[in-house]
C-alpha cells in the first residue's frame, strides 16, 4: 500500500488486521462448503478405509495367531506320534530278540532231540548188527568147530542137536573167559 492509500484507509476507520464483513462471510461460508464435504463424505470414506484396514490387520493377526497354534497343535502331535512310534519301534525289537531267542532255543532243542534220536538209533542199529554178526559168527564157529571135529575125530559128527549144544556150550564157555578178563 501505498501512503496515500494508508492514508485514506486511516480516514475511513479500516483496519488492517481485521477484514471486511463480505470477506469473513465468504471465508465461513467456505469454510462450512469444505467441512461439511469432509464430515459427509471424506470421512466415512476414511473411516471405512481405516476399518478394513483395521479388519484385515487385526483378522490377519487372528489368522496368524490360529495358525501358530494349530502349527503348534501339529508340532506337539507330530512329537506324540514320534515318540510313541519310537516306544513302538523299540518293543517291536524287543518282540524280535526274544522270539528269536526263542526259536533259537526251540531250534536247538530240536537239534538236540533229533542228535539224541540218531545216536539211538545208531546205538540199536549197531547192537542189531552186532547181534546178527554174533549169531553169524556162532553159526559159522559151529560149522567150522564140526568140520574140525570131524576131521580130528575122523567122523562125520552128524547129531545136529549134540552139535549145538557142544557149541554152546563152548562160545558160553568162551564169552565167560572173555568177560571176566575184560573186567
């Protein structure tokens, strides 16, 4: 401003800092136009915006925080059902050793008894022998010891029955002398 308009603003009885009537009717009807469009339709706006901001963020936390527990919930089952698949694994092997400890024992029975049934077996396999080759033998001592008698004698020694119970009584004879020099 110039001086002179000072000067005529000075006479008029205008004040600088305060403004005119037209001024502050238009700056409050302004004023009014901008809050009533921010309080009627930027607000909702934002304070729908801010709530499903809020909504999303608190309901993704929600879905974390079940997630984490139900992730937590799977961890603890997991550990269960690996301990207890352990434990499991553990008497299984325990199952194991004492079955075949078991078998192994019967196996050896087995063995033993069929050991035991084939040394009898032989046993009286070898006494059926040896009683077949005795009666052999007597058969043939007692042939050859008529033979020889006969020659000796120079006669046919033809009683069979006297024959036997010469030889008998010989081989008894025999046997006697051939125990008791054992003994």
């Amino acid at each position: 401003m110039t001086k002179a308009a000072t000067l005529l603003a000075a006479e008029e009885g205008y004040n600088p800092l305060l403004p005119h009537i037209y001024e502050l009717v238009v700056g409050i009807f302004s004023f009014a136009v901008v809050a009533f469009f921010l309080i009627k339709v930027l607000t909702p706006r934002i304070q729908k915006v801010l709530n499903e901001r809020t909504d999303a963020i608190e309901g993704g936390i929600k879905r974390a925080e079940g997630a984490q527990a139900e992730a937590q919930e799977l961890l603890k089952q997991y550990r269960d059902q690996l301990a207890e698949a352990r434990h499991e694994a553990a008497r299984l092997r325990e199952e194991a050793r004492e079955q075949g400890a078991q078998i192994k024992a019967e196996l050896r029975e087995e063995a033993q008894a069929e050991a035991r049934r084939l040394v009898e077996a032989a046993h009286a396999q070898i006494e059926a022998d040896r009683q077949q080759a005795f009666a052999q033998l007597r058969t043939e001592i007692g042939r050859l010891s008529a033979d020889l008698a006969s020659r000796i004698v120079g006669e046919v020694l033809e009683d069979e029955a006297r024959q036997r119970r010469t030889i008998d009584r010989f081989l008894d004879d025999l046997e006697n002398s051939t125990a008791q020099a054992v003994r």
